[in-house]
C-alpha cells in the first residue's frame, strides 16, 4: 500500500489530514480519498517474460524524505497496476527519520533529499546494512513569500544567511534590505530531521544543520505551505514540487546566488543555473532487501519509469543517461554513497559520479 498508516492519520486531526491529501497534484487526489486504507501495489514489471506469469507477492518497505514521498507515492500507484500481489508502503518520516527506520534494518527503502550523512552511514554499518544509493530526481528548494508581499521578489545568497545564521541580528524585514517594511519577519521552514533542512543550510550558512532555531518548523511541507499562505510577514522554504502545486497560495522569491536573481524552474535546475539550491533527491535499497523479487521489481520499475513521474508530481526528471548509470549501479550491487566523504555538495555532477563507477 502507498501509506501512512491508518491509526497514524487518523491522530492527525481533520486540518491536517485534509493537507497530506493536497500534498498530492490533482489527478492523483482520487488514489487518495479513502486515506489510510491498504492499497495492493504491484511489482515487477521488469522481469523476462517468460516469468510475467508468475505473480509476485510480499512487502516492499519505504519510508523517509516528504521531498521524496510524491514521486515513490506516484510509482508504487503506476506499479500496482502490473502486480497487485504486491504490498508496498511508504511513509513520510523525513530524511533523517527515514534513515533512523532504514539503518536499523526497519524499512527496505529510504527516500531522501540529501546523500547518507557519516554518523547515518556508520549506524548502518553497525547493524550489518548495507545499501545502494540511486539518484531519482533534481529538486530546486524554493524560498517562497505570502502572495501579499508586493517587496520582495529577489533575495541575494548573502541576506538569506544573514537571515538563518545561528545568533541571527535580523528580526524585521527591514533588518534584511534597507526600504523594506518595518514589520517582523515570521519564518518557516523543515524541521530538522530534513533533508531539506540539511542541504539549505549546507548551501546558504556553509555548514549542515547550523541555523537559527526561532523558526516555525515542520517535516510535512505543506504545514509551511499553510503557514505561509496565512501569514503576510511569511519567509520560507521547500521543496520545488510543492510550490508547484500550490502556486495560487505562494509567491516566489528569485535567488541571486552571484550571477544576477533567478527563480528555480524546470530549466534553471536541470541546467543548474538556478544555484546553489538545485540539488539531486535519492532513494537508498538495502542490499539485502534487493535480492527479494518484489523489491528488485519495484526499484527497477522506479528507475526506468521516474523520468515521466517525476514530472507529474512537479520535479524535475534527471538526463536519460543518469537514469541508465543508476540502472546498472542498482544491478550491479554497488553498496556504499557516492559522497561518503563529501556530504551534501552543492553543484554536484551525477553523471561524472557514476561514470567513474564504470571504468
């Protein structure tokens, strides 16, 4: 089933119910109007066909980044059209909690917007996981407004880390850029345990998870989406894909990261003009959980069918090549992150990566 768990939802509350619903684009909403119920999802459309006869069965597990939740959301209800003998489950923990799940050998699979972080990778070793690491998407985070802030369409690299430095001086918007209003700025932005959180301070502050802490801060994006729609003093960020989906609601802010303001679209992140917030999205495959032939079908078909679906829930598709390299790394077994001693880099080349893989 695609899921979070019915008890889990049904604690949420209606307001918040009613917002994982609209996290979904709109043709999708329907797969969701009986939220919480257990959805048979299919795997397996890859293998020979000498084997189609022979439907799979078992539980493929995922859980982790909501960056990543739409497009795994999106895959496992195309895959399970082809094998409903099939159970697939993915839940939205957030990077860092999915990795909590994932390096304790509780899920299969983990969705996340960052690579593996040291302490994550040595707490898998600990416990015997190992894993593949196969880039899904480009994602551009997005520094968005309440569409009632007629002042802000651009913001420099340089205010944005004035603004969420750790011992941040900047409390009104005119503390950020002279002829702004007098009024306070209320910011909104991912929780810690995100991977969204990770690269954005990475990117804008220099340094992993080093931020101000008087910050409205959620893992569920469209908490800061409502957040932000409500509040007309509102600075946040996420995700592209959300603003995409909620563009009546949000204003965007063009980033000026050197080279003149631009605003994160399609082009801009996959050309990489859009810097230094474009950035891959991943998920991880325990390697033992990818000798089973539900999960091997299921990562196979999240491989070769992400380019259309993720452009149907608003990401941006990787180049066909990165997708055939991230095929072979996942056939080929490669366990370990490409960025094991680099982190979240920011401008990083996927092919090059993989391609290094071959030789």
């Amino acid at each position: 089933m695609v899921e979070r768990n019915k008890s889990e939802l049904e604690s949420l509350g209606g307001e918040r119910r009613h917002a994982i619903e609209n996290k979904l684009p709109k043709e999708r909403k329907q797969g969701w109007a009986a939220v919480g119920i257990v959805l048979a999802l299919a795997a397996g459309c890859s293998r020979p066909a000498e084997q189609s006869a022979a439907r799979l069965t078992g539980t493929v597990r995922a859980d982790g980044s909501s960056t990543v939740f739409p497009i795994s959301e999106a895959v496992a209800e195309e895959f399970q059209k082809a094998e409903p003998g099939v159970r697939v489950t993915v839940g939205i923990s957030g990077t860092g909690g999915g990795f909590k799940k994932f390096t304790s050998g509780e899920t299969d699979i983990s969705d996340a917007s960052r690579p593996i972080d040291p302490a994550e990778a040595e707490q898998a070793t600990r416990n015997g996981i190992q894993y593949i690491e196969l880039p899904v998407a480009f994602d551009g985070l997005s520094v968005l407004v309440n569409p009632a802030n007629d002042f802000a369409a651009s913001i420099t690299v340089e205010e944005l880390k004035r603004i969420w430095q750790p011992e941040s001086k900047v409390r009104r918007w005119s503390d950020v850029r002279r002829g702004w209003p007098d009024r306070e700025i209320h910011l909104y932005g991912p929780g810690t345990d995100s991977g969204t959180f990770d690269y954005f301070t990475q990117a804008i502050v220099g340094k992993e998870k080093s931020s101000r802490p008087d910050f409205s801060a959620s893992e569920d994006d469209n908490v800061l989406v409502q957040g932000i729609s409500g509040d007309r003093d509102a600075l946040g960020y996420f995700g592209f894909a959300y603003y995409a989906e909620n563009k009546e609601l949000l204003k965007l802010v063009a980033v000026d990261g050197g080279q003149g303001p631009v605003l994160p679209s399609t082009e801009t992140i996959l050309t990489g003009t859009y810097q230094p917030l474009s950035r891959p999205v991943f998920i991880y495959v325990n390697s033992k959980a990818a000798m089973r032939p539900e999960v091997q079908a299921f990562v196979r078909f999240y491989l070769t069918q992400a380019k259309n679906l993720t452009q149907e829930v608003g990401y941006v598709p990787l180049p066909d090549r990165v997708y055939e390299l991230a095929l072979q790394r996942f056939e080929q077994g490669r366990t370990g992150s490409m960025f094991a001693t680099k982190g979240s880099q920011v401008g990083m080349k996927l092919e090059d990566l993989l391609q290094a893989e071959q030789k």
